[in-house]
C-alpha cells in the first residue's frame, strides 16, 4: 500500500488539529488559574517510562488530541500559581504561540539567508537590552543561544581568545595549567563545566570565598588575582554573579570590575537570572558596574516570561564576540570581515543551525510593551522581598540570607526538631509528592533549606502564607 506523504500537510487537518490543541492548553490555564489539580504529576521515572512506551504503529494511532491531553496530565504545570520551584518561567500564552510560529516556519538564524526576519530581529533584541545594560550602543553587539551554560561557555571562549597570546583555534591550548578562572564558591556549575570544556581543567577554576550574603568577597578576589599574577599565570576571567542560582545573590560588580580593570583581566557577568533587571529603572541600579562588564548573560526564559531556551550573550566591544569562533567556513561566509557579515550568526555562536530565539522576545516585547516586563520583573523582585520577612516573622523559622531578589531560601527548625536538615528535606519530599506545590530545597553551609523561585505572575502572598503553613503541618504530624 502506498502512503500519501502529502497528506499530514493538508492545511484544513492542520487547522482542525492546531485549534484542538489551543483549546486544550487554554483549558488547562483556566484549570491552573483557579489553582485546580496537582502542580506536578506523581509518577516515578519508571512509571513515566510504563506510561510512554516505544509502541510506534505503522499506521496512525488516531486523535493527537488525546495524546496532547495526556501530555498535558503528565506535566509539571509552570503556569499554576504553586509552581515555585526551579528557575523556569511560566511562559506568556503570546510568546509561547510565537514560539510555535517560529518552529513552523522553521528559519534559523544562523546564516540570514536561512532565516532573514529572525536574524534582524535577535540584533535588535541584544541591542536594546545592550543599551538596558550601558553598553555603548555603536559598539556592542549581541546574540542569543540556547541557555545559559551555552551562553558562559560561549563567553569564556572569548575571554580565551583574548587572553592567550596565541592563536588557541589553530594551535590548541598551550601549558593549560597556567590558565585560570576565578569565580565565587557558589557560582553556577555551568563556568566548571565551561573551563572543562574549553581545555583548561576544572583546577584552572579558582573560588573565591564569599560573605554571609553569599556574595564574592572583593578582598579575596583581590588576593587571588595578586596571588595568580605573583605565580606567573594568565588569568582569563573573573566571572561574577548578578542573581545566583542558589540565592539569587547579586556580586558587588563595581568593585569587581575595578579590579579586572587593574590587573586587565576580562570581566564577565553570569546574569542569567537577575541580568534582566536592567529592563526596570527602578531595579537597574541594583546591578552598577554590569555596564563595565566585557561580555554578559541573560536568560530571557526566567525572568522574560520566554519559553526555554533563549539566552542572550552581549559583550561590550562587539568585535570581540567574533573572536569567539575565529574559523572560516568559507561556503557560507567566503572569507568576509566577520564584522560586515553580522547577520551570519553562526561565525561566533556554537550552534550551525539555531531556532529563531529572537522572535519570541522581539514579537513579546511589541505586544506587551516594556513596561509591561518592568513591572513584572519588580512584582516578583518584590513579593521575594515581602515573603522574607514573612518568614522571619514567624516563630522557628530561618532565612539562609536577605533575599536581593524572588530566590528565597528558608527553613523551619523549631527545638522539637532534632534534626531540622532531615525534616526539611522530608517536608518538602512529601510536599512534591502529593503535588499541592512545585519547591526545590538547596544545602548551604551545611544547612539544608527549602527554596523557592516567585516567577509565575499569578502567585499571590496567600499562596506562600499556605505553604509556611503546610509545612508547620507536617511538624506537627510528627
């Protein structure tokens, strides 16, 4: 029997069929809005597995329609206001149907003849926020990849490119064990990963100690870089945090860009989480001396309200980003300046072919308008700040620090508790598997805390008021 290859791409099937889809996933937002069912399935892995088995047909299993309500039951549900766990956004309805707009249309942004609409609009993306940031508008320049660890391996390539003085692509990695990086202790793993990565080993990375906001200690830094010179090695990088993964701490920037500026280390700034609040005016501040930083990046899928992924990387001298990946592929660029062929993207981004990431931020952004991710960004940043004292408020409770930001890491130990490490990590098992709330726990210091991450629009306080109270609860069951 023949197969009619043409036919999946009958438009009126795809219509019945993409309008389906809209009314189901509309239909669990009205579910999740009213705070209605579990914020995450209960299976284990090898339930999962039981419920998806590789039973592919040859022929057609029918209504996608109930494969997609059952994915739909099998997922962690970002958009219900109780999902406060990773830092993985609920993304808007708009920049989720534009990311669908972009996978059919399914031009890259790569090379601009692959993908001419996307390519000019992820320009225009990294130009603005290289202007939310400080940068010099007629020198920066910027791109976006698919998430963070890509983006500081991305931008640490540069720094390499920059600081050896060699041509590292042609020749390799010289002596690797005179090459650093230095980052604070609670730094993402991502810059390990990166140094590991590049060629230098994951003992190139350096850690640099940090005060009890979790925040690099500048005096450190100081004795560090001292200590590296003194010893005859290249100091790469500095990389600092503007929102931690663990805390959300913020990196006193400024006084780490005065030092990379002394000893004319290259400064990057790892702002995957809180880089976006140089959308609000109010907030910018907060992240002075992010303008002094040689490269830069923002993950526009935590506090962009973007599907992941969609990583912005921005660096100050624009030339530079195309040092990063100083190779010719001569059947695409035919040897061009790198810097008149912009629109190639692929000359300094690791991937050859890249989905169309500016679309999503470049089509939300005109809908919604940008005080519209100002106010968001502030909301959140606020709401943070008030559940803090919301929990040092209550007796028996304990914060792990300050939050700068909406990461909040805290826990409850009253003295009935011997252990407080083991019931903290029970309580929050127990919270997860009934699905009444989406809360990740982290170990600092030794001390394990509950975490959570204000990112969805429609958490309300009550919601975090309930969940100081479940846990209270599950004390007292004992």
């Amino acid at each position: 029997m023949s197969t009619d290859l043409t036919q999946p791409f009958d438009a009126a099937e795809f219509r019945n069929h993409a309008h389906r889809a809209v009314d189901l996933l509309a239909e669990h937002l009205e579910r999740v809005n009213r705070r209605e069912g579990p914020v995450l399935p209960p299976w284990t892995p090898e339930q999962s597995l039981q419920r998806w088995p590789a039973d592919f047909g040859a022929a057609p299993a029918g209504d996608p329609s109930a494969f997609l309500a059952q994915v739909i039951e099998s997922s962690n549900h970002l958009h219900h206001p109780r999902y406060i766990g990773h830092q993985c956004t609920s993304p808007l309805p708009m920049s989720a149907m534009l990311d669908f707009a972009g996978a059919f249309l399914n031009n890259g942004s790569a090379v601009y003849e692959m993908g001419p609409h996307s390519t000019a609009m992820e320009r225009a993306v990294a130009q603005w926020f290289a202007g939310r940031i400080g940068y010099d508008a007629a020198h920066s320049d910027g791109f976006f990849t698919h998430g963070g660890s890509a983006g500081n391996l991305t931008a640490l390539l540069a720094a390499r490119q920059s600081g050896t003085p060699y041509d590292v692509w042609e020749e390799g990695v010289k002596d690797a064990s005179n090459l650093c990086v230095m980052s604070p202790d609670t730094t993402h793993y991502s810059v390990r990963r990166s140094a590991q990565v590049i060629g230098l080993g994951g003992r190139s990375v350096i850690p640099i100690a940090t005060d009890e906001k979790f925040r690099m200690r500048v005096g450190e830094l100081a004795k560090a870089l001292k200590n590296a010179k003194s010893e005859g090695k290249s100091i790469l990088a500095v990389v600092a945090s503007a929102g931690s993964t663990a805390t959300g701490a913020i990196d006193p920037l400024d006084a780490v860009a005065d030092l990379c500026a002394e000893y004319g280390v290259w400064f990057h700034v790892d702002g995957a989480h809180s880089g976006a609040m140089v959308v609000s005016d109010k907030l910018r501040p907060r992240l002075k001396g992010i303008e002094r930083a040689d490269s830069t990046i923002i993950d526009a899928h935590k506090m962009m309200l973007m599907p992941a992924l969609a990583t912005l990387v921005i660096f100050k001298e624009g030339r530079r980003s195309f040092e990063t990946f100083s190779q010719q592929a001569n059947y695409l660029f035919a040897g061009a300046d790198p810097t008149e062929t912009w629109f190639d993207m692929a000359q300094r981004t690791l991937e050859c072919t890249k989905r169309s990431l500016g679309l999503q931020v470049y089509g939300s952004l005109k809908a919604h308008g940008t005080d519209y991710f100002a106010a968001y960004i502030e909301r959140m940043f606020e709401m943070g700040e008030a559940f803090g004292k919301m929990v040092t408020a209550r007796p028996h409770w304990e914060l792990a620090t300050e939050p700068e930001g909406n990461i909040v890491c805290f826990r409850y130990a009253p003295p009935a508790i011997l252990d407080a490490n083991a019931f903290n990590a029970k309580v929050r098992e127990a919270i997860i598997k009934e699905g009444s709330y989406y809360i990740v726990k982290t170990v600092l210091r030794g001390k394990t805390y509950l975490r959570v991450t204000i990112i969805n629009p429609r958490t309300e306080m009550k919601d975090l008021e309930e969940l100081l109270a479940r846990v209270e609860a599950e004390a007292i069951k004992g």
